[in-house]
C-alpha cells in the first residue's frame, strides 16, 4: 500500500472522532541527534499511550518524516506526509508502548545558525522535529535526550541529568516530571555559560549566557531573582515546574518564547549597563516567566481564549515591572497602551478579546487592560483568590475563558456581566473607563495637566513647561521637550537649557530626539550628548554634529571612537559609515594611501556576513546601501538574507534586492549568482529573475 492509501485509510479510521477522545498520550521519551552540516536530524523515540476507545490505529503528528526502524514485536509504525501512524488492534482500558527511529530535514521549527541550534514551535509546529501531538489540549510529560558536539551545551525542558559522552558526543538527559503542550518542547545547543540563583522558594535558576557576553551578565538579567520571587508571592502559588532556565539566542524570531522551564530570547536583549536604560529585557523577562503558569500550567483550549495567556502574561509582566520600577511607570505603561487601542477602536479596528484572528495588540494589551479593570472592579483579595482558585483547579489542564469567568464569579462580591460584555464581547475600546482608571495616578493627572498644554501659545505655557523642565519626572519631563519642537528657537532656548542642565537621561534624549537644527547657543551643551549613557543618544548625537558641524567632524569621530553601542553595533557602525566619508580622517602617514580607508570599509561589508546575526546584518545593509558600497560578497550576502526564517530581515532584505535588480549594472552583477549561493537562495533568486 502506497504512502497516500496508508494515510487516506488510517485517517478515515479516526474521522468519526478526535483522537483524544481515543487515545491519551502519557509519556514521549526521544532521544535527537541534529546534524548541522546536513540541517537534519535523526531521532529515537519510546512513546506510552493510554487507548480509551477500541481502535486499530492512532497516530503522531510528524511533518515530512521518514520512519528509519521500529520494534518488530507489536505495533506497526509507518509514516505519511504529516503523521506518523502506529497500528495495532488496541483494547479499551490498555497502555501500550511504541517504540521508533525517525528522521527529517524540518523547514522550519529547527533552526541551524553559526555555531548554534535552537526549536521554535510556538502553536504547533513542534512536529516539524519531534514527533508529537499538534493539538494543544493533549498534554504529555516529555523527556528529551540530545546529542552534541563536545565541546556544546545544551538547554531543554526539565531538570538535567548527568550528561554522558559517547564517542564523538555528549547525551544531554533532561527529565520532566509534568505533562505539557507539545508546542512547548524546546532545545538548543550553542556556546554557553551560565549564572546560577536560587529563588527564594528554592527553585534553581540558571541564566546562560556567551562567555564573550560575560560582563553583560548582570544587566541583561537584573532583577531576575526579583520578578522570580515578585510573582511566586503576587500570584500565590509555588513555581510549577523543577527549574527555571533562560538563554539568549542569535536570530531568534521573537522577542522571547516561554517553552516549559526554558525560555529562549533574543540576544537583542543582552546588554551592558548603557544599554540597559535604552532597551532591557526586563518587560520580556517578566512576561515569559508569568507565562510558565499562564501558558504552560494551564494552557488556552482554543483560540478564542488565548488572551488568556497573553493577556495574562502582560498583565503580570506590569506588576513585576511595577514592583522594581514603580507606580509612575506601571500607569504610565497603560496609558500608552491605552492611547494605541483607542487609536485602533476610532479607526473602527477594534476587536473583541474573544476574537481567535485578533492582532497581539488586542490580545496582549487589551488583555492586559481587562484583567486591570476586573482588578478594581472585585478587589484585591477576589482577584488574587480567584486566580490562586482558577490555576490549583486547573493546573496541567486546558482552560476556556469560562472556566475563569467562573472562578472570578465564586469569589466576587459585585455582578461582572458588564464586565464580560464590555472588556471581553465588544471590540470597542472602553477608553472612558480606562481614562477614569488612569485618573487615580496622581502622576497621570500631572502628565494630563502637562500635556493639555499643547494648544496653547508659547508665551503662555513658558513658566509651566520650566517648571516641567525642573527636576522632571522621566515622561512629564519628555512631554515639555516635546512641546518645543516648531517653537521659534530664540524663544525656546531657555527651556532647552533647562532640560539639558536637568541631567535627566530622557529628558535628554528627548532634546537629541527632537532638536533638528542645532543653534550655535547650544552647540556645547548639545555635544555633551556623546557622554550620556544612552546609545540611543548617543547615536543620534553623533550623526547631528557630525552633520552640523562639519569643522568638527573629526573631534567627534575620536570621542565615540571604539563604541560599539547595541547588539546590533549601532554606534560602530554609523562610525564606521561617517568614517568612510570623511574627507582625510584617519590618514596614517607610516601607512599606505587609504589603508585606513580599506580597513574601515571591509569591516563594515563584512557585518552584512551570514557570520553576524541578523539584527548586525541588516544595519550594515543599509548602510551599504546608502553610500553605494556594494560589491559581490554584500550581494552574495544580501541574497542570503532574503531567505532568513526571520520575516523582520528576509522582507526588508527582499525589498532592498529588487531595487537593486532595478539597476542594469547591479541586475547582471546579480542575475549569475547563483551558482555563488545555498541552493535555497539560488532557487529564490531564479524565482524573481524570472518575474
């Protein structure tokens, strides 16, 4: 019987009903071996079922996979298209075993990069390496072994036994001791050391890291043990898990992804302490943490209830951010979000929190919203006992919005049907209430007050914004900046030396942001931007002198000299461009003509390198492609990336190529390379060439 009779016969046998009303899956035990040279991997897996309805077959979800061996006493193990099929004549009431060797080429959920591997499966894609079960209301307790390079490590699910080397390898055996979704299992391999914490529960916490990020260390995971403990204490029941770990990955898809007790997030987010005040991973670290209860403990029955993960995680992420950073900043967190939503309801784009096609907008900060209201709506004390109630009753387990509303609905003491029909139905956004809401805050009040001052003449505002400008709150502070702007300068510049002596570093930043023409008057204070530690003012900074002051541009070439800025080297790279084209700097008498020059210019290509991750990369892009500096290797480069699994570099990458391909000189530099290229970008390419 061929692959397509197997599957259209075995799929009819459970077409008159869901597997899960059949079978209950128990335990997976897989043992995976990726090969990064073949972007492959082989697997081994023993798999215990519990069969609740007689049948004579049950299947895996497996994309693409091909079924190697399997144990000849027993069940029958064969493999279509998209499931792997295991037959037998299973009685009610049994558990059986199958036990099988599989391998697969994914094309997507397993990711091979430079010196790292990692899995992706958020929703149900987990079945692209791991035969499993797509459907997110089957949970099963997963116990993983991976296989590595020596000289690797390796994060997964569960508490690590003790890895064991055989040959050429190391054998990683992780050990879950609950059951979860399968689109939560996750491993990755890679360069890594790691910091270890013990929450004040006892849990381990372990905090990876590249060793060459060892001084970022602290601030990429400040507070970490802090908004551990904040939310064990805030949402009243203990950590469900064994242990806790966190790893930064290079191009990751998202900003975080929160797999059962090891979360995966961007290396964007690893930074030095400058970095820190520009872009931490603070908020991410909160929100996938919160989700290892509001996700993986209980997890969303369908899509309809899936803000009751998102919006969760939001919501608690803000608390913890509440608890190290304070109240100011908790309001001010949802009064920007309640200005997007409100944007969003009066363009007639609002949705309901029940929408399963609703945007992450709505899901994530319209949950957010609900759960804030519903807060002061009950109370406290309901609140947190509705939630401690609604996660013991249904922990390991699916949740529906109902099962919640009902939990919420024991405790409380006053009616929430408008609640459900107002937060939850409608798709409008309730801004009056959220405005009411937003009130409470005397800093919100404030900024109000601030802010209302926008229609008025300058002459009448002067003293207000000053007094803004005065030992200024981080936000009321930016608003009196802002305010500034199209002012005529001669009647601003008081006020902007005022909010440059505040020596607030937003406040600052604002001016940097804002300030297009740079009078004389403030030229020096102006210039003490470069010193802030901020590399978003900082980089702005250099790029408006260096424009401005032309006289001075090698003055301000030395001074951010050696500054790398970001993950993404913001800084050295706009160096690097201003240094290119800057007539005469850098001339080395002991040297050749533009030896400097050559240097400057190759460092810069090669960040376009599939060496670089992708937030690197597309930097250096545009830069190439600004001054014009391509050359084969950064069309080479820049054909690679337009096949990059992460969208946010491959659209751009694709867009940046097809104006190039409108040049004649670069259309017949690039219409041969693919000979030059993987054969996945060679075929991308004999796609547009053909178009």
């Amino acid at each position: 019987m061929n692959k397509f009779l197997i599957a259209l016969f075995f799929s009819s046998l459970t077409a008159f009903a869901q597997q899960t009303d059949i079978v209950d899956f128990l335990n997976i035990n897989a043992t995976v071996n990726p090969n990064a040279a073949e972007k492959s991997i082989t697997g081994t897996v023993k798999c215990s079922f519990k069969v609740l309805q007689k049948t004579d077959s049950i299947f895996l979800d497996a994309k693409n996979m091909k079924i190697i061996s399997f144990a000849l006493e027993g069940i029958v193990v064969k493999a279509a298209s998209d499931k792997i099929w295991l037959s037998d004549n299973f009685e009610a009431g049994k558990t059986y075993t199958a036990f099988f060797t599989y391998e697969a080429k994914p094309k997507q959920t397993l990711y091979f990069f430079r010196n790292e591997i990692w899995t992706q499966g958020q929703g149900k894609y987990t079945s692209h390496w791991l035969p499993s079960i797509d459907d997110v209301n089957d949970k099963i307790e997963f116990d993983l072994t991976i296989a590595s390079p020596l000289n690797k490590s390796v994060i997964a699910n569960g508490k690590l036994l003790k890895p064991e080397e055989r040959d050429v390898q190391k054998y990683w055996h992780f050990d879950m001791k609950e059951p979860m979704s399968s689109y939560l299992v996750a491993f990755a391999i890679g360069d890594f050391d790691k910091k270890e914490l013990t929450s004040n529960s006892g849990i381990p916490i372990e905090l990876y890291y590249k060793p060459s990020d060892s001084l970022k260390v602290e601030p990429t995971y400040r507070y970490s043990k802090q908004i551990f403990d904040f939310l064990e204490t805030e949402i009243d029941v203990p950590y469900p898990w064994q242990n806790y770990k966190q790893v930064p990955v290079r191009d990751f898809l998202y900003a975080g992804m929160e797999n059962t007790s090891a979360t995966f997030f961007s290396e964007a987010f690893v930074v030095d302490s400058t970095g820190f005040n520009d872009r931490n991973y603070v908020n991410v670290n909160a929100h996938e943490l919160a989700h290892q209860w509001f996700g993986d403990l209980v997890t969303e029955k369908a899509g309809e209830d899936h803000w009751l993960q998102e919006g969760f995680a939001t919501y608690y992420a803000l608390l913890a951010e509440r608890d190290i950073f304070g109240e100011d900043y908790y309001y001010w967190q949802l009064y920007q979000t309640a200005e997007q939503l409100k944007a969003m309801s009066d363009e007639g784009k609002g949705e309901s929190l029940l929408n399963p096609k609703a945007s992450s907008l709505t899901f994530y900060q319209k949950g957010a919203w609900a759960l804030h209201i519903l807060r002061e709506r009950i109370g406290d004390a309901a609140f947190k006992t509705a939630i401690k109630n609604y996660l013991e009753k249904y922990k390991f387990k699916n949740v529906s919005t109902e099962d919640f509303l009902n939990e919420v609905k024991a405790v409380a003491q006053v009616d929430i049907s408008d609640f459900e029909k107002n937060w939850l139905q409608q798709s409008a956004f309730q801004s009056e209430e959220a405005y009411q809401s937003l009130l409470k805050s005397s800093f919100i009040k404030k900024y109000f007050e601030v802010s209302a001052l926008r229609a008025m003449p300058l002459a009448d505002k002067k003293d207000s914004l000053k007094t803004a400008l005065t030992f200024p709150n981080d936000f009321i502070g930016q608003e009196a900046v802002y305010q500034l702007v199209d002012e005529p300068l001669s009647e601003t510049l008081p006020l902007y030396k005022a909010a440059f002596e505040s020596n607030n570093l937003y406040v600052r930043q604002a001016v940097a942001l804002s300030l297009q023409s740079i009078p004389r008057e403030l030229q020096t204070e102006y210039e003490s931007l470069l010193h802030d530690a901020s590399y978003v003012t900082m980089e702005t900074a250099l790029y408006q002198l260096w424009m401005q002051f032309p006289e001075k541009r090698t003055e301000y070439l030395d001074k951010a000299k050696g500054v790398e800025g970001f993950q993404n080297k913001n800084i050295r790279q706009l160096w690097l461009a201003l240094a290119l084209v800057t007539e005469g700097y850098e001339n080395v008498e002991t040297m050749p003509a533009g030896w400097q020059e050559e240097n400057h210019l190759k460092e810069l290509r090669n960040y376009t390198s599939t060496e670089y991750s992708f937030e690197i990369r597309q930097k250096a892009f545009e830069y190439v492609n600004e001054l014009q500096l391509w050359d084969l290797e950064t069309l080479k480069n820049l054909l690679e990336a337009c096949i990059h699994p992460t969208w946010r570099f491959s659209k751009p990458s694709k867009d940046m190529l097809h104006d190039l391909l409108q040049n004649e000189q670069y259309y017949e530099q690039i219409k041969v390379l693919g000979r030059q290229v993987s054969e996945k970008a060679a075929n991308y390419l004999n796609s547009i060439i053909k178009e």
